[in-house]
C-alpha cells in the first residue's frame, strides 16, 4: 500500500470534528491495513502478469527471475494466516480466499512456464500448487453448512468463494461449488448473503471482523455470483437465467453515466468508494462471460 506520495508508512488517523458523507462515522485518513499481510495478492498479481504475457507483451527473461522470487515466497508462507481480501481486523485466519489466490500463484507462474518454456523448478511447484488444492479441500468445506466457508473452521459464508470457477480453482459445475452457491444465494433471512438480488461481502453478525455497524452489499460480490451463475448456466438453464436477471437488476442501481460505488444501501443509495475499480472489473468480466454463455444457449 501507498500514499499518495509514494510513501508506504500510512497511518490511520480518526477525524472525530467530521461526521462524514451521510454521517456515515468515523472519518479516517491513512489505512490501518498497511500494517496487514494479505496473501491473495500474489494470485492477483501473477494471474495478471499470466495475461499480460499471453494477450499484450511477452515478459523478459529478467522479469521471470522476479516472478520465481515471488513463487518460492508464496511457498514459503501459504501456510500461514492473514487479514484476507476484507483486510479485517477481527485478527488472522486461515481465510479460503486467500489460500485460492496462493493456488492461482502457483498455477499461472507454472503455466507461464509451460507456456514460454521458462527454467523452473517444476516438480517442486507442482507440489507446492496440489499441497495447496488438497488443504482447501479438507479444511475450508464445511460438512455442516455443504459449502465453501469464510475461513478453516468457521461455518460463516463468504462470497470471496465465488470467485473458484472464475479463476479455473474448480469447475462451475463442481457439486461442491454448486452447493455453495446455492447457500450464497439464499436470503439473508434463510442464512444466505443475498438481499433483493444484491449480494453481501458475509454476514456481518457472524464475522469477527473488528467493525461496528452494518454495511451495504459488495457490488464486487454480486457480479461475481452473476458471472458463476452464467458459467454454471450451460448446464442448469436456470442458473443462466438468474444470471441474466441478477444483472440486468444491478444495471439499475448504477449512476447516470453508469459507475458503481463499492456497496449498494437498503435504499440502492451508493456507499463506499466511488467509482471503484475492482467492482467494474468485474462488472466487465460477468458482461462478457454472461453475453458469451447466453451466446451458446441460442446457438
């Protein structure tokens, strides 16, 4: 993390004489989060380098060392808790989007490997990329709830789970990723995470998270499940109908030049960052995969 000078020392500071847009409490400047690990960044980061190389610029032989550098850190300390993507400050965990994001790591850098026939430790990186496969497995399936959860032990969902088909972590069609969709898509009131199509990041109430208060959906979140929702679809229709009627519900609630804001209130007010990138990624992402499979149905 950086400020906007490039520093990387940004401390949080409350300020207690502003009550903020909405009153929307405490006003901050600075992010406590640039003392926090998240490991899911270095599945984000070679998942794009992946697709830079393959769509844009081939990468150099000198920027391939640094990638192997960020392999072997990544098996280093996969093992390890963090923050996660939610940068919570309830404390570690051993959070399942993040170990997702150390496979996707260990997959892309051994298929841009494969791929430009890069020299690479291969046999050690495939361990490494199975080991990985086998913990989620085994630790973030909750027989209980017959879905992926928040974090090893916990029985909370969290919609960072929906992002396994999107990044090849496992078919749409899995009956474990299928069984945990349909859990995040039930109402808020029968346990799930969805409020009027809108989807929340989890469920507040049930996730240790270090803050007060309610929040908004996560625009992230939903068009997430609407591009699971479209890659489940070529085999359960009704999946891909959802798919278009979840997104053609959350169109609506974007401004007059169509942005969205990182959450989405009771009332379809705009909450949070805006405009935020990360939520129009994937509102581009769950556009195309949505239009490709709706494509295939006609055809």
């Amino acid at each position: 993390m950086y400020g906007l000078h490039g520093e990387t020392k940004c401390d949080e500071l409350e300020l207690k004489h502003l009550q903020g847009y909405m009153n929307s409490r405490p006003v901050r400047i600075g992010n406590g989060a640039f003392e926090q690990v998240q490991l899911d960044i270095y599945g984000e980061l070679l998942d794009t380098i992946y697709l830079s190389n393959k769509y844009a610029e081939p990468i150099s032989y000198e920027f391939w060392l640094h990638i192997c550098n960020l392999v072997e850190w990544v098996i280093k300390h996969w093992k390890e808790k963090d923050e996660g993507i939610w940068e919570v400050r309830g404390g570690k965990q051993h959070f399942t989007y993040s170990k997702v994001m150390c496979w996707v790591a260990l997959d892309r850098a051994i298929r841009l490997a494969s791929k430009r026939s890069f020299p690479a430790d291969m046999h050690r990186w495939l361990e490494a990329r199975d080991d990985i496969y086998r913990d989620i497995q085994a630790n973030a399936w909750c027989k209980e709830r017959q879905a992926f959860v928040q974090s090893y032990g916990s029985t909370t969902l969290d919609a960072s789970c929906l992002i396994m088909p999107l990044v090849f972590f496992m078919s749409p069609t899995d009956p474990r990723f299928l069984s945990t969709l349909d859990c995040i898509l039930q109402t808020v009131a029968n346990d799930g995470l969805v409020s009027n199509n809108l989807v929340f990041r989890y469920n507040v109430e049930h996730t240790e998270d270090g803050l007060v208060g309610e929040e908004g959906t996560f625009s992230i979140c939903t068009f997430w499940a609407v591009e699971a929702l479209a890659r489940a679809g070529g085999h359960k229709p009704e999946h891909l109908e959802r798919a278009r009627l979840m997104f053609e519900q959350t169109l609506g609630y974007g401004n007059h030049v169509g942005l969205f804001s990182e959450e989405i209130g009771k009332h379809g007010e705009h909450l949070g960052n805006f405009p935020q990138a990360f939520t129009h990624l994937a509102l581009i992402s769950a556009a195309f995969n949505l239009d490709r499979a709706l494509g295939s149905q006609s055809s």
